[in-house]
C-alpha cells in the first residue's frame, strides 16, 4: 500500500517569505541606484556638464541583490533542518583538522611572499605587490592588533585610536628631520632604529593622558570622547603650523637604512656594499621584512600579556566591570595598561608609516582611518589574532585587488577608482557580518586559562564589553 506524499507547507511559506523579501530588497536598492548608479554628470570637450544615463548598471546591481537576498533567506531556512546541522558540524571538524597546520603554512608563506613576488614579476612589477599589499595589509594588521587590545580584550570602545598612529608618525617626522640634523647628524642614518621605541613611548603616554579623563565613562560616552580625542590630535596637527607645518605636511623624512647602511646609489649604499646592481626593490623587501617582524612582535606580546595578570584583568573588565571591582582589582590600572600599550604599538605603526612614507600630513590620519581600523577588528572577531589578519586581508588588500581587475574599468567606466567605494564596502561587509556572523569571521576564542584540555569558547559566550 502506497502512502501519499504531502509536500511540508513551511516549504513552501519560506519560499514565499524568501521571494517577498528579495522583492522588498530590491524595491530598496533600485531606489538607492537612481539618483547614485543610474545618473552620472560627465564633462564633455566644451567643460560642459552632460548627464548620462545608466539604467543598465542599476538593474544589474539590483538583479545582484535580489538573488544574494532570496539566496540568504533559504540558507537561514536550510540552517534550521537537521540535514544543515550535520553539515554544519562536519565543517567544524574540518576546520579542527586543519587548524594546527594554518599557523605554520601561513607563517612560512609570509615569509617568503616577497621572494615569491620577485621571481614571478621581476624586480620593477614585484614592488607594487609588495609594497601595496604585503606591507600595507601588514600595517592595518599591526594597528589591528594594537587596538585589539582595547576594543577586544579590555572591552573599551575606542574611536581614536588613529591618534596615536599620529603621534608616532608625526615623533619620529620631527625627531629624524629637525633634532637629530641639529644636535647628532651623525645619527642620521640611524634616525628609524633610534625614533621606533621613542615613538612607542610616546603614543603610550598620550595613551595614558586620554585614559585618565575616561576612567568613569562607559560605553557611547567613552566612544564620543575617544573620537573627540581623534579628532583634536588632528586639528592640532593643521592649525600648529610652527610645530607640524599645518597642511603642507612634513617632507624629506629619512627612510630607513640597513642598521646604518642607506638604501641608495652611492658607494656607502646598500646595493655597493653587497655587490649588487642599484634598484628600490631592496629597500621595499627590507621594509617588508620590518614591518612583518613589528607585527610578529605584537602578536607575541599580546598573547604573553594576555596569560599573565594583566590580561586576565582586561578579559575581566570586559566581561562585568562591578565583579571586576568586587574581586579587588584595580579598574583604574587595568584601563591605563590596556589604552597605553594599545597606543604604544599604534606608534610603532606610526613611526614605520612615516618611515615608509617619506611625507606625512594631517590628512593621512582621518577618523577613517580609526573607522577602518575598528572594522578590522569587529569584522575579524573581537578578541581574535587570527581574525583580524583575515578581515585585513579582506579589506584592505580586497581594495587594492580590485584595481587590478581591468575589466571593472570596462563595466564602469575608465575614471573607475575602487577606493572611492571604500566605506560602501565596509558598510557592506557590516551589514552582511551582522546578519551572517554578529561575533565575526573567527567566532571563537582559545580560553587564556586551561585545565586538562584545550577547548575553544563560543564566541557568544564572551562579553563585548560596554567600555
């Protein structure tokens, strides 16, 4: 005897919730196209505003959205059967087969992507894939991990932490161009390796002048007076002009030099030295090389703090700061420690920016710059080492692939420049993370105290902390 088959109605309700939805999306976002996508002013040969229309690129961004938004609905739907959650579950024992071994791969791959860079592009195509990804994603890595600190283990929003990029940008500027030709030009050569630690100490102690006037403010209070604070290191920077020369920025900063051997075509020079023909490829691979081991050393000290008293203090604070008090620890030391060594790495940042860079301005420390920083950090996962390398890769180094793909050029024109639509991209991958992963890419977290076994938290089980 056969039984008749009876199609389940939530099947069919979610179909429908799924279409209702992917309609309401795109009603949204064709909407937002008109007025952005749709209607683009061009100048012709006359200097003449001409209106073009691109309804094609708009209905494009909106088929786009209807279907990743139909799509996402039935994947919430799917996570719900028993079948998903098998799946679910053997993904997750995929991943702990291959976690002991991502440490070591992507440590040695780090560490020859230069050599590997140089022999697939040469010496003149391997500097751009050197320096504008390898060291630029090191250095939002190493800011990332720097305010890690605050934001993910001490719980303390922080919106200013671009400040102290400044201070060891503009400390180790001024020092190497205007004290040390002054007082030691002898020293000039060794003007990086004598500014990097002053720069460190010098965020920190701006670090420990901003967490003072904080100690009693919590949550968005604490965001709006370190966003404040962002934004008066900047000001400063523009309307001193006798200290920092205002908008015309600081030039002629020295570049670092091979523990006292310069990068450059004179005999005393790097490429002489060594026998070896002049190019600006030595001097990008050791920049490369010093960036890689500053962030290394963040890491480093992060997860040795993190072990001792100091870091269990900060994970304390950030999950309830009143027991934090009741079991006689000092909120007041704990929040200067966690807003000092945060900004002492944000300076070791800040002096390699200006070292690498050559010319700094009051423009190139921006509350965007803080705003992109964070997003490292949420994205990644609060807390997370791990989490943080991968959303710099997502974000910045996504930016600098995208410039790459001529073919955008072709859709959208060839005045096309992906880093226009930077923040269109965080507020993206926002969205998207809120909805997908609310704890961020790395939802765990490896517990700083251990007994009998290793095991990883969920990462709804850790605080984020109210600053």
């Amino acid at each position: 005897m056969t039984q008749a088959t009876h199609s389940n109605p939530s099947d069919a309700f979610n179909l429908t919730q799924a279409l209702k939805d992917a309609g309401f999306a795109g009603m949204v976002t064709f909407g937002l196209c008109v007025p952005i996508v749709a209607f683009r002013a061009e100048q012709d040969m006359a200097n003449k505003l001409v209106l073009q229309q691109r309804w094609w690129m708009a209905l494009v961004i909106t088929g786009l959205v209807v279907v990743a938004r139909f799509l996402f609905s039935l994947h919430q739907h799917s996570r719900r059967n028993e079948h998903a959650q098998e799946t679910s579950a053997g993904v997750t024992n995929a991943l702990a087969l291959i976690k002991p071994y991502l440490a070591p791969l992507g440590f040695g791959f780090i560490t020859i992507y230069p050599l590997v860079m140089l022999a697939m592009h040469g010496p003149g195509g391997s500097i751009k894939w050197i320096d504008n990804f390898g060291i630029q994603i090191l250095i939002y890595v190493m800011l990332g991990w720097g305010l890690n600190i605050v934001v993910g283990l001490a719980g303390l929003l922080d919106l200013g932490y671009v400040a102290f990029y400044a201070v060891g940008a503009y400390s180790y500027a001024l020092i190497a161009t205007k004290v040390i030709p002054q007082t030691f030009p002898f020293l000039g050569v060794w003007a990086f390796w004598i500014c990097l630690p002053i720069s460190g100490l010098l965020a920190a102690l701006w670090g420990i002048l901003l967490g003072f006037p904080v100690l009693r403010l919590r949550g968005d209070y604490l965001a709006i007076v370190t966003l404040a604070f962002g934004e008066i290191i900047r000001l400063v920077l523009i309307n001193w002009v006798d200290f920092s020369n205002g908008y015309a920025g600081l030039s002629s900063i020295p570049r670092p030099s091979f523990f006292g051997i310069p990068f450059n075509a004179s005999d005393t020079g790097f490429a002489a030295v060594f026998g070896l023909e002049f190019s600006p490829i030595y001097r990008t691979i050791f920049l490369y090389y010093v960036i890689l081991v500053l962030s290394l050393m963040t890491a480093y000290v992060t997860l040795k703090l993190r072990r001792l008293p100091v870091g269990r203090a900060w994970e304390a604070l950030r999950e309830d700061e009143i027991a934090c008090r009741s079991l006689g620890i000092n909120t007041t030391i704990t929040k200067l420690t966690a807003f000092a060594i945060g900004a002492m790495f944000g300076g070791f940042a800040g002096c390699f920016f200006a070292a690498r860079q050559g010319f700094i301005s009051p423009e190139s420390f921006v509350f965007l710059e803080s705003a992109q920083i964070l997003a490292i950090v949420v994205l990644g996962g609060m807390g997370s080492l791990f989490g943080v390398v991968v959303a710099s890769i997502a974000l910045v180094g996504g930016i600098e692939i995208l410039r790459e793909l001529d073919f955008l050029k072709e859709v959208f024109g060839p005045t096309f420049d992906p880093s226009q639509y930077r923040m269109l991209v965080f507020g993206v991958a926002m969205v998207l993370m809120m909805l997908w992963k609310p704890r961020g890419l790395i939802s765990t977290r490896d517990p700083s105290v251990i007994y009998k076994e290793r095991k990883a938290i969920s990462g709804s089980m850790v605080q984020e902390g109210h600053g």
